[in-house]
C-alpha cells in the first residue's frame, strides 16, 4: 500500500527531487542575475516563481500534492540559497 500518496503526501524521493531541481534552477538564476547586473533580481524571482509551476508540470503534481505551503519549504528555500550566494559571486566577479 503507498500511504504517502493519501491526502497529497509525497514520498521523499519526491521531495528530493524537487529540492535538487530547484537548487539547479537556483544556480542557474543565479549566474543569469548575475550577469544581467543590479536589476538581475527581478529575473531571479521570475525564474524562482515559474519553478512553483515548472515543478507540478514535470513531476506531474495535484494541487494537493505541492500547495504553495508546501513549495515554499521543498522548493523555494533551496533556490533563495542557491539563487543568492550565486548571484553575489557572479555579480562581484
């Protein structure tokens, strides 16, 4: 029986997954802010944001399965610490 599938839960491979996937995204909004410069952080939110989306799209999730609660602590903290320290580094190169 997958228990973890009742009432939107998700297994941990899941949650990993989109962990990994939003720290990749991060890194990659990074370097773009990076590049574009002072006003790269609005890019960055916009890459950071769509990942909410892009994340039920290709892990094919319900609504159920990843709320916006849930997002903000499996895929959001991950890009903020990926998309920042790279922005940073980027930009003061």
């Amino acid at each position: 029986i997958n228990v973890a599938r009742i009432k939107g839960d998700m297994d941990e491979d899941s949650e990993r997954r989109i962990e990994y996937f939003h720290m990749l995204l991060g890194l990659v909004a990074g370097i773009a802010s990076g590049l574009i410069g002072a006003s790269g952080g609005l890019v960055g939110l916009v890459i950071g944001y769509s990942g909410f989306f892009l994340t039920r799209i290709i892990f094919k999730l319900s609504q159920d399965d990843l709320s916006m609660n849930k997002w903000v602590s499996k895929g959001a903290m991950p890009f903020l610490m990926f998309w920042l320290p790279t922005w940073i580094f980027v930009y003061n190169l």
